[in-house]
C-alpha cells in the first residue's frame, strides 16, 4: 500500500521532529541521510559526467537516485509495520522528519554570519560562504548581510515548508525523496561546462518538486503582515518581483523577505569563477543591520509554525 495523501498517524511523529529540530538542530556528529545522499552524488558524477551523452546519464542517475531513495525508505516503514517490530514506526519516522528539517541550523548559521561581521569583514565572507554557493572572497559586508539574508528566505522554502508540503503529499517517503532531488540540485544544477548537461534534469525535477512550496512559503511569509497589519501591498509585490528571478522558485520566498524587510536582494555574483547575474529584487538600497537579522529570524519562525499548524489542523480532520 503507497502512502496515503493525509496521514494522521504522522501527527505524533510530526510533532516530535519538530520538538527536536527546535532543541537540538542539526545533529553534528552523527549519521545524516543527506550526507549519505550527497556522497552517493558525489560518486554517481564522478563516474558518469564524462564522455558523450552526458544530459542522458545525469538524467537517468537523477531519476534512479530518486526512485531508489522513495523505494528503500517506503519499503522499510513497511517492513517495519508488518513485523513484531511495528511499534518502532513512530520513533523511526520522527527521526526521519527530524533529519528532513532544518529551521534551527539555518537561523542559526544566519546568526553567526552576522556576527561574524562584528568582528570583521573576513570573518563575515568565511562564515557566510559556509551556506552560499557564490564567491564570497570579494563581497562587501552589505552583500555579506544580503547573502545571507537571500540564503535565509530561500532555504526556508527548501529546508521547512517543502519537506513538509511534501510529507503530507506522499508521506516518510516522498519527504526523504524531496531531500534526495534538493540535494542532487545543490550539487549539480549549475549552468558551468561541468554541470549544464550532466546537472540540467537535476535542476529541472527539484524546480518541479518546490514550485508550489515556494509560493507557499512566500504567501505564509507575507499572510501575517497582510491580516494583522493590512499590509496589502506586499501580495503585489511579491508577484512582480518573484517572476524576476533567475529560479522558476527562488524569488518568491527571497521577494517576501525583501517586501518585509523594505530592503533589496539580488545583483551579480561569482559562481565558481563565473558572473551571474541576478535582477534586483526590490528599489530600497539601504543597509541591512542585526536587526533586520532578527526580524527575518522572527518570519521564519512564524511561517513555519503556521504551516506545522495547518499540516495538523488537516492530519486532525
């Protein structure tokens, strides 16, 4: 039997992964999945981004990787729940969701690139180019901040809201196969000679699997200020400004931190020796300080918060 679309027996494993990504983050020092998925990566293009008919062999790995992870986690669950073993389902999955989240890291990692800036501006582009895949040895600490900030809003999509759209979609299973597809895209879905044809399905499938995540994530962003504040400008302007991005996804979450903040993102960046160029998301040029710091940090909370809320309201009905 295939994962059901709503699930209620996730509610108690749901609820635990997210009491242990707020306590501990992620856990440092033990296995991980997405490290094992990344070295299985690493070890797929290695041997295959070579020669001819490289856009068929990414594709066919990426699709494989996929299927592979789906499978193998579907088929322990239900290994599991058809042996005396069954009562460990629920600690198992709690542990699952738990690796497939990462709300605390990334505040956290955000923290210290601004205060890493307080010390100095090294400090601050070594820090920031721990959770960034740009250049970061020429930026100035305002793009520092930006960086991060951008990095911020992004993986908010990537890290919280799309596991856990995906969780409810297709269960354990489809939620570790988001991590496997966002991961194979972190790796490989760069438009440099290496990566465009081997990395181009890679990219394609993770912008399928965030397309409504991201625009997801970005309305539960904005949905506070526009019920509580009456903000009803921000709606607008994320559309405008999402549509701008060079991502199909990224620029609707990074469009509704900028609307928030009243500050702008974007602008050409080095990716592995290469200019990028990235449009300007927003007009208001200013500099970003801790505080805006600390109010994206608050976004975040709240945004995933209402989506763990209503991912229970409808596990409950």
């Amino acid at each position: 039997m295939m994962p059901e679309l709503v699930n209620p027996e996730l509610v108690i494993p749901l609820l635990t992964a997210c009491l242990l990504d707020a306590a501990f983050g992620d856990p440092a020092g033990l296995p991980h999945p997405v490290v094992g998925f990344g070295r299985m990566i690493s070890w797929a293009e290695r041997r295959l981004n070579r020669g001819r008919h490289r856009k068929v062999k990414g594709a066919l790995m990426t699709l494989l990787l996929d299927a592979a992870v789906f499978f193998a986690a579907w088929g322990l669950l239900r290994l599991i729940g058809d042996s005396p073993l069954a009562y460990l389902n629920y600690p198992l999955s709690a542990i699952l969701i738990f690796y497939c989240l990462a709300g605390k890291t990334l505040i956290k990692e955000v923290r210290q690139v601004f205060l890493a800036l307080e010390r100095s501006l090294e400090d601050g582009r070594r820090q920031v180019a721990r959770i960034v895949g740009r250049d970061t040895s020429e930026l100035t600490a305002q793009e520092v901040r930006t960086a991060a900030l951008e990095t911020l809003a992004e993986n908010l999509s990537d890290g919280v809201i799309a596991p856990l759209f995906w969780l409810a979609i297709g269960g354990v299973p489809a939620m570790l196969t988001y991590k496997m597809v966002n991961t194979q895209d972190s790796m490989l879905g760069y438009r440099t000679p290496r990566y465009k044809d081997f990395g181009c399905w890679a990219a394609r499938i993770d912008d399928m699997a965030n397309y409504i995540p991201a625009r997801l994530t970005a309305l539960l962003m904005i949905l506070p200020y526009v019920l509580l504040r009456g903000d009803f400008s921000l709606p607008g302007f994320v559309w405008r400004n999402g549509r701008r991005h060079a991502s199909p996804n990224s620029g609707y979450p990074e469009a509704a931190l900028a609307g928030i903040l009243r500050c702008r993102f974007g602008g050409p960046h080095y990716y592995f020796g290469q200019l990028f160029y990235k449009p300007y998301i927003g007009a208001c040029h200013r500099p970003l300080s801790v505080g805006d710091m600390r109010r994206a940090v608050r976004v975040n909370r709240i945004t995933e918060f209402l989506a763990v809320l209503i991912l229970l309201i409808i596990y409950s009905l």
